[in-house]
C-alpha cells in the first residue's frame, strides 16, 4: 500500500479548514490532535461537554491540575477568558446550535452522510455519549479517521453496519489517504495522496468515488 498520512498530518490538515474565532468541539482521541496545530493568525475557540469554553493546549508532563481537563480526561490550561459552566448549560450550548463545528472519530461513515462512532459489538463502548448530541447540534460535522480498518476493510462504505451515531450529519471525511466530502448522498473526491492513484483509493473505499474536475493534492509538513 501507498504512503498514509501520520496522525499528526491528518489532524493538521483537518485543523486548516477551521476559521478564525469559530467555536469547536473535537472528540476524543485522534480528533483532539487538531487543537495542536491551528494556523499562524487564526484561534479557535474550543468547546469541552463537561463544561469548559476557550481552554488553551495540554500542560507541560509533570504539571497537570487534574482538577482541570477535557471530556477525554486530557489535561488542558486556563486562557484568558477561560469559562467553566455547568453539564447542562454546556449541552445547550451544544443543542442550541452554538457550535461552529464538531470534529469527530469514526468507525465508518457511509455516503449518506450516516455515522457510527461508537459501538463495535457487545464488547463496545456501552452508550453513545454526547456524539449524537454533537452531531445534530452543531453547524459543520466533519470526520477524522483512517481511510481502512487495522484489517485493511473500508470505513468510507455504503451504509454502516454498526450502530448510527446520527444520520446524514457529515459532511467532510479527512483520512489518512483522502479529503472526501459528502455531497447529494455521495462521496466527492476532493483531495488524494499524490502517489495514490485513483483506483487504488477507490480499492480501499466501500462506495462509489465522484470524480469533479480539478482533485488536489493531500499533502502535509513533516510533523
């Protein structure tokens, strides 16, 4: 198989499509890289659900308050202008429609735009979580995930086989191969790996790739 971007690149790339001021929220695990690398003139304004708005990037090892850290149980820092609030309060955040944007993990994502994200089996995550929450609730979904499973099986697909996060939610899928969006119930091509050839990425989706006029370039810094 072709090259694959590193996590560090795939949340850099997802991280250059973020504008400046915009309120965020980025789940836990891959998704939580993001907030390493927003460009040189823009800041983001980053949401946690367990009550946290405008926190600044993980603290020094050995000097964490673990009085202080996000939904992933990550250490985070006060900014100026830091506000905690409370669970609730946070989900209306959420469920009024302040959010910007939710930046995602996946185990698949099917061209529809349906999501699943939480559960792989009887031996899963037991619950959903705040994800069907974010989903609904902000303005833009988008994805951050490998483009195959460890076995080498698609996670871009037809319709999911796992259980639905929410329906018809994403719209931009950033993996380690490709920059997808999710446009009239397809998946549109809009950016490969530049020794990745077409047909070799379409052998590793599980849906049918739109082709428009003028793919760019996935590429990333050495990180």
């Amino acid at each position: 198989m072709s090259a694959r971007l590193s996590n560090a690149q795939m949340a850099w790339r997802a991280a250059q499509d973020i504008a400046d001021g915009a309120y965020v929220n980025l789940g836990i695990g891959l998704p939580e890289m993001v907030a390493r690398f927003q460009p040189p003139g823009r800041e983001a304004i980053f949401h946690t659900e367990n009550g946290i708005l405008g926190f600044g990037e993980a603290p020094p090892e050995g000097a964490e308050d673990w009085d202080l850290i996000n939904a992933g149980k990550k250490a985070v820092t006060e900014k100026p202008g830091t506000a905690f609030f409370h669970h609730a309060d946070s989900f209306a955040m959420v469920r009024g429609g302040h959010l910007d944007v939710a930046i995602l993990g996946a185990y698949e994502v099917a061209e529809t735009g349906d999501l699943a994200n939480w559960s792989t089996g009887p031996k899963g995550v037991p619950a959903v979580g705040g994800a069907m929450d974010l989903v609904h609730g902000a303005k833009r979904v988008a994805v951050l995930t490998d483009h195959v499973t460890r076995d080498g099986k698609p996670k871009l697909v037809k319709r999911c086989s796992l259980p639905l996060t929410g329906v018809a939610c994403v719209t931009r899928v950033y993996t380690s191969l490709a920059v997808v969006d999710i446009e009239g119930g397809r998946f549109i091509l809009r950016e490969k790996l530049p020794t990745l050839g077409v047909d070799e990425l379409q052998a590793r989706t599980g849906a049918e790739l739109v082709l428009p006029d003028g793919i760019g370039d996935l590429v990333a810094p050495e990180l």
